[in-house]
C-alpha cells in the first residue's frame, strides 16, 4: 500500500495519528500547569518558608527529580486506582477501579515537573533586585499589589527560558502515559506499525509530528519572550 492511502487515504492513519497528537499536546499542556501550581507553591516555601517549610520543599524536590519519572506513573496509577477501589469495596462495590488514565497522566507529569518549575521560579526571584522590593514595602504597597504588580511580571520574564525547557521535557514524557492505556502519538505510531507491518513509516510520521510540536511551542515561548523585554528595550 502506498505511504500516501496509508496515512491520507479514505481509512488512513492521518486522522488517528492527528488525534493522538492533539491529545500529547493537551497533556502536555495540564501537566505543565498542575507543575507550575504545585511548583509555585514549592518555590515559595524555599524562598519564604520557616525552617520546617524549606525541609520539606527541598526532601519533595531531592525525590521527585532523583527518582524515575515512569515510576512516578506507576504509583499515581495504581495507588490512585487502589484508594478508589477500597472506597468502592466500603460502598459495597465489588470490582477494580481505575483512575482516568488523562488525569493520571496529568497529575503524574505535572508532580515531576513541578520539582524543575519550583527551582526555575526560584532562580526568576532571586533574579528580582531587592531594591524594587524595598521601595514597595517603604511606599506601603500592600503584598498582594506588590505581588501582582512587580513579582509576578518579572519571575514571569525571568522564568519564561527555564520553562521552556521544561516544556520540552514534558512532551517527551508524555510518551511515557503510553503504559497505562492512553494513546498518545507514539502509541498511536506504534499501533498503526503493528497493524500495517510498517514501522519505519509509522515511527517517522510520529517524529515529524513531534517536531512540529516542539517547533511551534518553541516559537510561541521565544514570542513570549521578545515581547516580555520590550519595555527594557524601549527604555
């Protein structure tokens, strides 16, 4: 069969591979913002918590980057999918429960890249000068204006590099959602090259897509930043 009516053809694998590549992405997209959520709260623990507060940021981040991101998964999964059917079984269900695969996967990447988010959020404070932060405590600006008004706008700037790698990684571990039954696009690319017996095609349409992904985000993050440095080239 040729390679166009195998991807384009009226029961071609275009459409299928298009979906799984649509669902990569909104993957990718609700575990960078669970991690930036869980990696704020991180971030400020270390910057502003007591003594007990930055131990505890600092054990969860020594963890989540020092073990496999695949195991990561694996407890999400099946610990959640076991919560849920001891809940089952003391309601009076007798059977097996599993967590939605999307959100496991969600909550699964979003943990492991809230740990590089919280030391790519720390980094952008740490980037702020101090005198900006002294002049608005000395002008009585109130914390949640100055948190709105000169915090969040440059950790932003100063974040917007470090988050686009880690959004780079993210992509490439939703691959790994793959284990727990969610088709993505690589295992969408894998199905199609069982059923046709075409791996090498399949596995390339896959790595073309993956690169249009990663090329278009990574324009939209470089966008985000020349526009983020406007008014200090202005000035």
């Amino acid at each position: 069969m040729p390679s166009f009516d195998l991807f384009l053809g009226p029961n071609g694998w275009g459409k299928p591979l298009l979906s799984a590549a649509l669902m990569t992405v909104a993957l990718s997209l609700s575990g960078l913002a669970v991690g930036a959520l869980f990696g704020a709260v991180l971030a400020h623990a270390r910057i502003g918590g007591g003594l007990v507060l930055r131990s505890l940021a600092d054990a969860v981040t020594t963890i989540l980057r020092g073990v496999p991101d695949l195991l990561v998964i694996y407890l999400f999964y099946f610990g959640g999918s076991g919560l849920l059917s001891w809940a089952g079984h003391a309601a009076g269900y007798d059977g097996f429960i599993g967590l939605p695969v999307f959100l496991t996967g969600t909550l699964a990447l979003g943990v492991v890249s809230a740990a590089y988010q919280a030391e790519v959020f720390r980094g952008a404070f740490n980037a702020i000068p101090r005198g900006q932060i002294e002049a608005a405590r000395a002008a009585g600006m109130r914390n949640v204006l100055m948190f709105r008004r000169i915090l969040v706008p440059q950790v932003l700037r100063h974040a917007l590099p470090g988050l686009g790698n880690v959004w780079q990684l993210i992509l490439k571990d939703s691959a790994l959602i793959s284990v727990i039954g969610l088709v993505e696009l690589l295992r969408a690319a894998q199905i199609g090259a069982g059923s046709t017996r075409q791996p090498f095609l399949f596995y390339s349409a896959a790595l073309v897509l993956y690169l249009v992904i990663t090329s278009v985000s990574g324009q939209v993050f470089r966008w985000a930043e020349t526009r983020s440095l406007r008014p200090f080239r202005r000035a």
